[in-house]
C-alpha cells in the first residue's frame, strides 16, 4: 500500500507540516503577502493529491468519473445478448411474448414467425431467434438448439439507467429463463457512452499481459510527415502505415525506442 503511494504520503506529511506550522505561527504564515503564498502552496498541493490519486488509485478514479458522469448525465446505450440453450419449453418464443406482455402492457409485437419474435417495449426492443437444429447437428455442437434474445436501442440517462436495468431488464430476462428452462445461459451487454469511453484509461491500466487475449488500438501521429500517419498497437506488435519512406524510417525508430522502455 505505502510503496504504491508513497509519493502521496510524502506529500500529506509535508501538507501536514504546513498546516500545523500555520497553526503554531499563524503571524509568519498570514500575515501580509503570506497569506497569498500560503494559500497558494495549499491549493497546489490539493491539486497534486487530486491528480495524483486520480493516476494511482482506482477507486478514487472510478468516483471522479462517476461523479463526472452524474454531473452531465450522459446517455448510455446498453445492448444485451442473452444465448438460451436446450430449452426444456418447446415454444420458446410464445412464452418470450407471454412475458414481455405480462410485463408491460404497452409491448407491441410486429414480427412472428416460427423462428423468430421482435417486440417493441416501451424505450427499447426485444428481438428473439431460434438457431436451425440441423444446422447444429452438422458442426456436432454440443447443444441442438439455441434460443437468442437480444434487448437492443435502451438509451438511457446516466442518472436512471440503474433503476431501469435493475428494476426492468434483470427482473424481464429472470422471467423468461424461469419460464423456457434453459440447461445453460450465456450473457453479454455492451455499453455505450455519447461521447468517449470514461473508464477507457482505468481499463487500460488494468491490462496484465498474461491475461490480455487479443488487443488492438488505433493511434494518429502527426508529429512526422506534416499529415496524420496510422499506428496500430497490438498485443505482440505494432503496424505502421505511412506513405513516405521518411515518415516509415522516423516512426520506427520511434515506436521501436518506446517498446524497449
């Protein structure tokens, strides 16, 4: 704990003894144009924890971007893909339907068919597929049939997603298994934000090479060349796409130098 934040906790010792040097000799810290260069160095040290703690610890940086996000209440948009397999209900999409109707008496269907069901739920769509058994059969898959539901177009403020997905969608989705019986579940949400990714720094902080499976980012550089050149950084390597051999031979002294440090 100390060695991940020592420099913090250099900087609250010398905080400290700022403060109680104001408190014990309040005439030589306040006094005159004192109270201005005193006022100033506490400032900046309150600034140096907030972005320092902000860099280093993650609950710190996931409250800062929390509070951010309530604050401007950004839209998130939330798609989720739930796979059913082998389901014990030989008619999984009439009980899907049964659900979402008992559920809100405001659901549409506008699409049925013996293979698939589309409702329309106030605030976002359902959409739910049947995989082709023989289709299954011929890759000797170890399940015959899959049902798909996929909770689509929910965009939501920040301030209100959570009651929504906790009271609505979870309690929805719980519903349908209890009801088509599935042997086994797989679930995926992706998550959207209006503008850019928030966590995207605390995620890359995390990344542990051994655990990381695949990755893949793309980066402009316009530091070389006068225009923007392309560079994708990958788990194992780095792609370079320019259209000048300058900018080719720069960039990959560069790119190169900065993989060794």
């Amino acid at each position: 704990m100390i060695r991940k934040y020592w420099l913090g906790v250099l900087a609250v010792i010398a905080l400290i003894i700022i403060i109680a040097f104001a408190v014990i000799r309040p005439d030589e810290t306040f006094g005159g144009s004192k109270f201005v260069e005193t006022v100033t160095i506490i400032l900046g040290y309150i600034l140096f924890f907030l972005q320092y703690f902000y860099s280093k610890s993650e609950g710190f940086y996931l409250k800062a971007n929390n509070l951010r996000l309530w604050l401007t209440n950004d839209t998130t948009k939330w798609n989720f893909t739930i796979d059913f397999y082998d389901c014990a209900q030989v008619q999984p999409l009439k009980n899907i339907w049964s659900v979402a109707s008992r559920k809100n008496n405001n659901a549409i269907k506008w699409h049925d068919d013996e293979h698939s069901i589309i409702i329309n739920m106030p605030g976002y769509t359902i959409r739910s597929f049947i995989s082709n058994e023989e289709y299954n059969e011929s890759r000797e898959l170890d399940y015959r049939s899959v049902v798909t539901v996929q909770v689509s177009n929910l965009e939501l403020p920040y301030k209100s997603f959570k009651q929504k997905i906790e009271n609505e969608i979870i309690p929805l989705l719980k519903d349908i298994v209890d009801v088509i019986k599935p042997e086994k579940e797989k679930y995926a949400a992706k998550i959207s934000f209006s503008s850019s990714n928030p966590y995207f720094g605390y995620f890359v902080r995390k990344l542990e090479l051994t655990k990381v499976v695949s990755f893949s980012c793309d980066l402009i550089e316009t530091s070389v060349g006068g225009h923007p050149q392309t560079i994708t950084v990958r788990k194992d390597r780095i792609d370079i796409v320019t259209n000048d051999l300058l900018s080719l031979q720069t960039l990959s002294m560069k790119y190169a130098a900065l993989s060794g440090g």
